[in-house]
C-alpha cells in the first residue's frame, strides 16, 4: 500500500511525500505523482526530465540493492524557489557508497551500473549517505533551475 501526501512547512514551499513498497510496479507511481508534483510547481520541462530520471535511478536502486522486501521506500520532494529537492530511503542494508565510481561512464553492455553515475551527471548536488550498520540509505538531490518568463507584446516595445 502506498501513501501520498502534500504538507505545507512553515515559509516554505509544498512538500511532496511518497511511501511506497519496494516493486518495480512502484516506480510508476512515483514518476506519475512526482511528475504532477512538479508540473504543478512551475518546473521547466527538460528540468522536470532530468529530476524524474534522476528519482527513478534512485528508487530502483533502493528496492534492487536495499534487500529490505517487506518495507517501503520514501520520497520527498520540495520545490523552494529556484531549485527542486529529492530525497529517497530505505532500511535495507546500505552499502559502501565511497566505492561507487561516480565519474567514468558505465559500460553500455552492462545491464546494470548506471543509477549513481546518472544521478550525479543529471543532478547539481548529490549527497549519499549509507552507513555501514545496514541502516538503510538515503540519497539527497537537489537541481538548479531558471523560471523563464515569457516576453508580452507590451515588453516587446
């Protein structure tokens, strides 16, 4: 079963919360409810993509490598000013994130590898945190982006 819910914070902007359980049919549902979310929040398409991509990587990896089955991962996604933030955890395992290489491209051969490198090329700010107790692991993302506004006629001249 999962749950969503919209929170308002005090001075701040909507917060997005997902709880979802650990299944490749779960991944759908948070691209659709994230998509929404940020759609709703003014955030520019090629933006909205790269974030999407990004939080999926982030959800499969938790349910594939988390080893926890009978638990749920959470999503939380904020849109405060110019800038969108994700996070995603679990309680599975954890694992050794200082020996992911993040920077050389992945073998595309390879069938599995990508989700860090990607979220890191896709994302401005990453941040992982898995400690070794197997407490579980948490990815914290954050991307910069730029509210266009389109010109009128009256700015025009």
């Amino acid at each position: 079963m999962s749950t969503a819910h919209e929170e308002r914070p005090p001075a701040a902007g909507i917060v997005l919360r997902l709880s979802l359980p650990p299944r490749r049919a779960s991944a759908r549902e948070l691209r659709a409810t994230l998509a929404g979310y940020l759609a709703s929040n003014g955030v520019p398409r090629a933006i909205h993509d790269q974030v999407l991509l990004a939080a999926d990587e982030a959800f499969v990896n938790a349910f594939l490598h988390s080893g926890d089955v009978a638990g749920e991962v959470q999503m939380r996604a904020q849109v405060l000013g110019d800038e969108v933030l994700v996070e995603v955890r679990d309680r599975g395992c954890g694992f050794e994130a200082g020996a992911v290489d993040v920077d050389t491209v992945p073998d595309p051969l390879v069938t599995h590898g990508r989700g860090l490198f990607l979220i890191y090329h896709l994302m401005d700010k990453v941040e992982v945190r898995s400690p070794a107790t197997g407490r579980g692991t948490l990815v914290r993302m954050a991307k910069r982006f730029s509210r266009r506004v389109s010109p009128t006629i009256e700015s025009i001249g």
